[in-house]
C-alpha cells in the first residue's frame, strides 16, 4: 500500500471510531461526552515536536488543541476546526445501525459521516503526517504554525466548544486562518467546474417564546384559557410566515456555479419569480436549500409543557430556529416576528437563546489562492465557487476573533449536492471512501501551497 493509501485508510479506521464513541450532543451540559473522541484524537496527533493541550468546559466536555510550530514565528498560522460531537438520531429510521460505523458499498455509514467527523479524521491524519514529515526532515516545517482544534459543542452553539475557548483561553485558539466545515462539492455546467468554498454564513438568531394561559381540571375545558391552545397557533403562524426573498451579495456566484439553463437562472435571480419557481423544484431538499440561502427562515422546533394529561397547561415555551440573512439583527428578527404573528405577539414572551449575526470572510486571500491551487492538483479545471452556509459552524467564533474563515472539503464529484445535503442531521447519514481520501490529501497540499508561496 503506497502512503496516500495508507493514509486513507487510516482516516476511514478514525472515522469509524469517532462514530462508535457517540458523542450525541442534545443540547445539555451532561451531553456529548466529548472526551471519548479527544482521547482518540489525542493518540493520533499527540506527537513528538507538537505541544497538545486539552480544556474541559464542563465534565466530559474537552476541547483539543495541537500546535505543530512553524519555521517562521511571522508566518500566518493556519487552524483546522474539526468538531467532535454529532447530533442526535432515531435509529429506527435507518436502514443500518447509525453508530456502527461499517463500510458498506464503498461508503462509510453513522452518525457524523459528513457532519463532520469525516472532516475532522481527515484533518487528524493530515496533521499527523504533516507532524511525522517535519521530525523527519525540518525543511518540511510548514511555514507558519499548524494548529488542530478538535473542538466540542459546535451542534448547539458552540457554548462548551469555540464559544468557551474564545471566551476563556483566545490564545490557544489564535490564527489568521482557519479552515472548517463544509465545502467541497462539485457544481457547474460543461466547459464550468467548480468547488464549492464556504466564505460565510447566514446569522442564527435563536428565540424562546413563551406562552401563558390560565390552569384548570382537562376535564372541564369549556371557556378554559389553555396555552397549548394558544401556542398550536403561535407555532401555525409562524409555520405559514413568508418572509420576502432578499439576494446577499453571494447569491449571484451562486446561482453561477448551478449550471442551470438560462430560464432557470432568470427566476433564481428575480426576487418577484424565485417564490413559484422554488414550488416546482422535484427535489424536496434542494428546494428547501435554495430557499434558505434566499430568506430569513424560521422553524418552529420544540414545544415544553408540563405532562399530565388531566390539567390545563397555563405555559407552554416553544422554540423557534430563526436564520438571518446578512445584515439583519435582532431588531429585524423582532420586526419578522411582529409581522408573523399579527394580533397574537402580545401574547407572547420573547426570548433570545442566540444571537450571533451572518459573518463573511474576504475571497482571494492567501489562503483562498492556496485552497485553489491544491484542488487543482486533483480538478485542473476547476475554479472556486465561494457560498454563504445557510446553517452555522464555528467558524463565526473565529471569524470574531479576526482570522479569515473557509468551510473547505474537497469530496468527490459523484457526491451531489442534493444527497449531501439531505445527509446533514438526516437518516442514512454516509460519507463515500474517495472523498475520504480526497479530503485527506487536500489539507495536506493546502500546507504544502501555503510552504511554497
């Protein structure tokens, strides 16, 4: 087996183990258990000539952080952001066992496969090599320090996770680049190819509202002021808001990296026509993917109240994920719900559980040139497509503490973006071998770029 080889198969064997750890994140401090992963990760990176540091937010929650040092203490350093907790599944919607991590046809199945513990093994192996390489032969130190941040609690807000460490030890998190999830794809049409770069993010605005009603017996509803009631038309509102289409500045490179016909392209690009031409899209997913990267959305998620079935609940709190586009904040978020609600927002309780606004990084940077050239060793003829994540990611956190932030990948061009997507926090979640080894090889020619320049 020649090296890039072996290095593939160590990336799937890592990938494997990180899903049989099951470090599900619900969204409470005991969740996630990060720790089962970093101790893995720890063994792969933890190498001579490389300082490791581990910080625990809370029981369990561990961040690592590697650095392998550069050969120039002025050159950028360049961070890999690779979370290590996934998001919670039903099994029973599966077709095999979400934390078995078995490579069936030519895939690798589980929990995490492209959210994105496929990401951060690639990132692992890479940094090992890149590790292993430099003790071996100095001259191939790469320029400015390498730091691997296996990083907790990104599927919730990055509390435990980025947000901790930026709040707590910044230092041990400082870059001038950094390089996170998701990007990589493949899009365009003949005579256009082109990978996706994620240069940005739409803002997540995370909202609580509570509803009161009046308690009583279930047995005597007549007249009753029931806050289920209430809040099942709160949650029908909000379901039924359409918000207005607004294009962001990266909407039009968007649209242009589809390779979609002429016609097509006209409705993407008409705020007036996008609406009907988004209802007749065949591919649920990627209706729902094109009308997120052109709206503020809200989606009504969880509903708590008390659970006896025999007494009228007086509070019911429903949470609500609210996605901003660029240049909205929580003034708008708070017009949108006015106008969502009507007559019923005074009956409500808002509250903010996340505010943090859309972020974006400058295109052709170093960095950006180096990404470029390294996907070329594998694509010559593919030029970068830079999108905006209509989810969040951590790189927000960096990008708040001033470095220049991509989600970068490279997959395989068999890999569609409808199919991704439908992956992220779906059923049936699998990554395919290539990409694996695509991935891999890719950040290690973005150092070898970044050495060279």
């Amino acid at each position: 087996m020649d090296a890039q080889a072996a290095r593939s198969a160590q990336t799937v064997e890592l990938l494997q183990t990180l899903i049989r750890n099951e470090c599900v994140n619900e969204g409470t401090e005991s969740s996630g258990q990060e720790i089962r992963n970093a101790d893995v990760l720890e063994q792969v990176v933890g190498l001579p000539g490389v300082d490791v540091q581990r910080f625990e937010s809370a029981p369990g929650r561990v961040n690592l952080v590697a650095r392998l040092p550069g050969r120039d203490p002025d050159a950028r350093t360049l961070l890999w952001n690779g979370h290590t907790d996934v998001v919670p599944v039903t099994a029973e919607g599966w077709r095999e066992d979400p934390f078995g991590g078995e490579i069936i046809d030519g895939e690798v199945w589980g929990r995490g496969c492209v959210d994105m513990l496929n990401l951060t093994s690639s990132m692992a192996i890479a940094f090992q090599h890149l590790a292993l390489e430099t003790a071996r032969d100095d001259s191939k130190r790469p320029a400015g320090d390498l730091v691997f941040f296996g990083c907790a609690d990104e599927e919730s807000g990055s509390r435990y996770g980025a947000r901790f460490m930026a709040e707590h030890h910044p230092d041990a998190i400082a870059a001038d680049d950094v390089m996170t999830e998701n990007g990589g794809l493949h899009g365009g049409g003949a005579g256009d190819h082109t990978v996706r770069i994620n240069v940005g993010e739409k803002g997540v605005a995370w909202r609580r509202l509570r509803v009161r009603g009046v308690p009583g017996h279930g047995s005597q509803p007549f007249r009753s002021d029931n806050a289920l009631m209430t809040a099942a038309k709160v949650v029908q509102r909000i379901g039924d808001y359409r918000p207005p289409a607004r294009f962001h500045e990266l909407w039009r490179s968007q649209v242009d990296g589809m390779g979609v016909d002429d016609d097509t392209r006209a409705m993407l690009l008409d705020p007036d026509r996008i609406e009907d031409f988004l209802e007749t899209v065949p591919h649920p997913k990627t209706a729902s993917f094109l009308h997120a990267c052109t709206h503020t959305t809200f989606s009504p998620n969880v509903a708590v109240s008390q659970t006896k079935t025999n007494t009228i609940p007086d509070t019911v709190d429903i949470d609500v994920d609210v996605r901003t586009l660029p240049g909205e904040g929580a003034d708008e978020v708070d017009a949108h719900l006015r106008t969502a609600l009507g007559d019923l927002y005074d009956s409500v309780e808002v509250t903010p559980l996340m505010n943090d606004r859309a972020s974006t990084s400058a295109m052709h940077t170093r960095l950006w040139d180096a990404i470029e050239s390294a996907t070329r060793r594998r694509f010559p003829d593919a030029r970068m497509d830079p999108g905006l994540v209509v989810g969040f990611t951590d790189a927000r956190v960096h990008r708040e503490l001033g470095a220049v932030a991509y989600g970068t990948g490279l997959l395989s061009p068999h890999v569609s973006a409808a199919d991704f997507g439908a992956r992220f926090h779906g059923n049936d979640e699998r990554i395919d071998l290539d990409s694996l080894a695509l991935t891999t090889q890719f950040y290690i020619d973005v150092v070898d770029e970044l050495r060279r320049s």
